[in-house]
C-alpha cells in the first residue's frame, strides 16, 4: 500500500501544514552541539548528484576495540547485555541493543535509551518513539517490516542526557558490528549524537540535511531527531523532506538507471 502525500504528512502529524508555519519562531531551536568532533566530508547535495563521492569516516573502524567484530546476532545481544565498557552501565535497568527486521532496508539510529527504553529494553518506545512509528509509516514502512532501529548508546545516560563523546565512542564497535551483521540498504541517522557516533561529525544538522554520507559503502542520510521534532513543530516539514531525500536515495540505490 503506498500512501499520497497528503496521507503521509498526517501520519507525520504535519497536516495541515499551515498550522506548523504559524508555530512561535522562538521554538526553533538547533539541537545542541555534541563536544570533540572531528569533521566529515558530505558526498552529494538533495538536488539528483552527478557524481557519488564517497564519504569516508575520519576515525579508523573500532570493532576491535572489543572485539565483536565477528560476532553474531546472540553472542553480540549477550555482550551487550553484559558490557561495562563506560560508566552508563552503572544506572541502566538494562542495555537496550536494538528491534527489528535484520535484513532491513533502512536503518535508523537514535541517540540512546531514555526511561521507557530502560525499563522495557527496547527502542524508541516513548513519545519519541510514537512520532518515529509515524515517520517509519509515511515512508509505508513499520518496526519489525523492513526497519530496524537502533541507538548510539546502548544504555540510558542518566537524566537523559546527550551521551559523552567517550560514551558514544565506547559502544561504537557495538553499533558498526549491528551495522555489518544489518547490511541495511540506507541508514538515516536522527539528531546530532547519531550523526557524531557514524560520521564523527559534529556541523549543525541544517548543514548536514539533504546530503548523502557514506558508512562501509552504505548511504547515509541525516535528519532531527524525533525528541527535538516534538518540541520544534515547523521542522517536521523538513524532516519529511529528509525522509523522501533518503527513499529517493534507497531507490537510487536500488534502481540507479530509473529516474526518482
Ligand atoms: N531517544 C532516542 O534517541 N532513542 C531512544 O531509544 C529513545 C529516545
């Protein structure tokens, strides 16, 4: 079932879309910054690329670091389970590695559990993850169906907090071994903390949007986070467009020679 674009921007909860343009300009607010980054190249603007230049992530494959990098889809759940490679395994309920198809098409990564994730041991189960379930259904595509989910830090950082760059950087070698067991076909990153865990990036999301990356030779593309969409209504507008850049992207992918 596809759905017209009228039917999509209500799913999204962005319809009718006059209402979100008289939001109060002073609730647009960028996401705050992550520390310590070191810079990205983007590969391609929203507007068809001639040419794909590959983005390539400035810090080296961390897989080793604890050694995961062959792990499989029960051996990587059990050490996640178990990891105590920072200091957010102290106040988690517990780890929270991920849900959805394995084989997916996309892939989309959060920043990290909050309360409900916690407590359930799942992702994006809160209201962020009721405004994600909607996105997931403009694109005609549901967890569990074709998506999987996933977060930059597997546990919760205390209060909810934007994980430290060590932090991110401690549960890496976790995210890039689910990216190589998913061999998803697209991977959307969802805020600022995402976009610093796979793209080592830390430029503001408005000049990151409309833009294709690259992670081990599979595209990525970045939009806000649900979390901040909630609280900044007229950029919803520009997160459908983020989500119709990234299928273009997938279909790109999967169909170079036809025309999107
Ligand atoms: N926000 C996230 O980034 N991830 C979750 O799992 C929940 C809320």
């Amino acid at each position: 079932m596809s759905l017209s674009r009228e039917q999509m921007l209500v799913e999204m909860g962005i319809s009718p879309i006059w209402v979100l343009r008289d939001a109060p300009a002073a609730e647009r607010v960028e996401e705050s910054p992550v520390r310590e980054a070191a810079p990205s190249v983007p590969i391609a603007e929203a507007a068809p690329p001639a040419v794909r230049p590959v983005h390539r992530a400035s810090e080296p494959p961390a897989a080793a670091a604890l050694d995961v990098g062959a792990l499989d889809w029960p051996e990587l759940a059990r050490r996640v389970a178990g990891c105590r490679a920072c200091s957010l395994c102290e106040q988690r309920k517990q780890a929270v590695l991920g849900v959805g198809d394995t084989s997916p098409d996309y892939l989309f990564i959060g920043e990290g559990p909050g309360a409900e994730e916690d407590a359930r041991g799942e992702p994006f189960v809160g209201q962020a993850g009721k405004l994600l379930d909607s996105m997931l259904a403009a694109l005609d595509i549901a967890r569990g169906n074709r998506v999987y989910i996933a977060n930059a830090v597997k546990c919760r950082p205390p209060g909810n907090r934007t994980p430290e760059v060590a932090e991110m950087a401690a549960c890496w070698p976790y995210l890039e071994r689910q990216i190589a067991l998913l061999k998803p076909k697209i991977i959307v990153l969802l805020g600022k903390a995402a976009v610093h865990a796979v793209l080592h990036d830390d430029k503001s999301l408005g000049s990151l949007r409309g833009k294709r990356f690259e992670h081990a030779g599979i595209p990525v593309v970045v939009t806000y986070h649900p979390a901040y969409l909630l609280r900044n209504l007229p950029d919803k507008a520009k997160a459908w467009e983020d989500l119709l850049f990234a299928r273009r992207t997938l279909r790109e992918q999967q169909a170079p020679e036809l025309p999107f």
